[in-house]
C-alpha cells in the first residue's frame, strides 16, 4: 500500500508556487551592450545592417524576413514593438547608442515560472562580439535573478546548426527534438528545445561573468578563455 509519503514523491518535489512577476519593458546595462526596449526608431538602422543579398542569411530560420524595404522592415518593428508577448527588446552598442540586433523574451508563462528566449535576429555588427554573449547574460540575469523563474527555454529549428551550438556554448542543456512542431515559411521545422534551470544559473552566472571580465580580452578584445571552457572548470 502506497503510503502519503510515497504519493508525494511520485509527484514531484513540493515547492514555492508563487507566480513570478511579468517581465518588464527594462533598460539592461553591461559593459558593451544595453538591452533596451525595441522601439520604432530603430528600424533604419537595423534595417541597414541587416538587408542585403550577402545578409539574406539572417533570416534563413526566423518567422518572417528577409524585407523587401525599409517601409516593410519598420512596420515590422513597430508591431514588434507593442508586443507583449514576445515581448521585444534592441541590443544597443555602447560605443556609439547604435542598434545591432534585438531578442525578446516569449512564451511568458509566470505562474509555471518558465519563459523562453527567442527572436534573436543579430547584425554583421554584433554576431561573433562580446556583445552578443552580453546580451543574453543580461537577458538570464533579468529573468532569474529579478524576476525568480524556474525555467529559461531556448529553442531552434534542429536544422539551425548555430544556433544549437550557441545554446550550449551559453550553458543552455539539449532537452530533445520536437519532431514536425511547426509549419514555418512553408517548411516543416523540427524543433531543438533547450533550457536552463534556476539551481544551474549560479553556476553558468559565474562562467559569464568570468567570460565577460575585462581581463578575459587582451589589448586587441580577443578572448583568452572560452565560455565553456570557463564553465567546464567551475
């Protein structure tokens, strides 16, 4: 006979079951990116150093994209922009305000506490800099630190290579593969799912912050550690 003892733990561990509060339309400060609202006028310039022939590649496994003009692209910010849910923000270079790319947070679940990163469209101008990994420090940070959830999700097309590799470089944990999970641009996508959990964020906060450290860079900005390589020695 099962007794009240056993029943709770087939059940899962009993915890806090508060909400979590919504993520906010904030302003997240680093050290060479801020992430901040997505706005309108930041359209021309990102629309500048997205498009392109050589550039249609941005957009290979995004929802929409590539735009044919710039009237397109801004409509597209804009609407963007009053979303909740994504709910969108830019990446700001430090050096000059300039907007290189934006990401959101979606899929915003708060009384489960589980939120999921995602619409990461990154320009010539942030991928591959200490920017681009800034920007989804600071975006973690936000969620579990101020905002106390359990669950930070990354997903991706399993065919989208980069960007599975990029998930794990930032300490997400592969999950599986949802098989034929959307119809996108006409395509059958299957779906990598990725996540991060509240206990591993102490952990994968220090490898970032070691990472990002000024001493981490020598006089011409290239790493002298790698991200994981952090990580796998904490």
């Amino acid at each position: 006979m099962m007794s009240e003892r056993d029943n709770d733990r087939d059940l899962g561990p009993k915890i806090d079951a508060r909400p979590a509060p919504r993520p906010q339309h904030v302003t997240l400060k680093g050290r060479a990116v801020t992430v901040a609202p997505l706005m309108p006028e930041h359209a021309e310039a990102l629309f500048a150093a997205s498009s392109g022939p050589e550039r249609d590649q941005l957009w290979t496994y995004l929802f929409n994209g590539p735009f044919a003009s710039l009237a397109e692209f801004a409509a597209d910010v804009e609407a963007k922009s009053k979303a909740s849910d994504p709910l969108y923000f830019a990446v700001l270079d430090n050096r000059d305000g300039r907007p290189v790319g934006y990401q959101s947070l979606m899929r915003i679940d708060p009384n489960h506490r589980v939120v999921e990163v995602g619409g990461i469209m990154y320009t010539p101008l942030l991928q591959t800099t200490i920017g681009s990994t800034e920007a989804q420090y600071l975006f973690a940070k936000y969620v579990f630190d101020d905002l106390g959830y359990r669950r930070y999700e990354w997903k991706c097309n399993d065919r989208n290579a980069p960007s599975r590799r990029a998930a794990l470089r930032l300490g997400f944990t592969f999950e599986g593969v949802f098989r034929q999970h959307m119809i996108v641009k006409s395509r059958s996508r299957d779906t990598a799912w990725f996540a991060m959990l509240d206990h591993e964020w102490p952990a994968r906060r220090a490898a970032f912050e070691a990472w990002l450290a000024q001493e981490n860079f020598d006089a011409q900005g290239r790493q002298k550690r790698r991200l994981q390589d952090i990580a796998a020695a904490l």
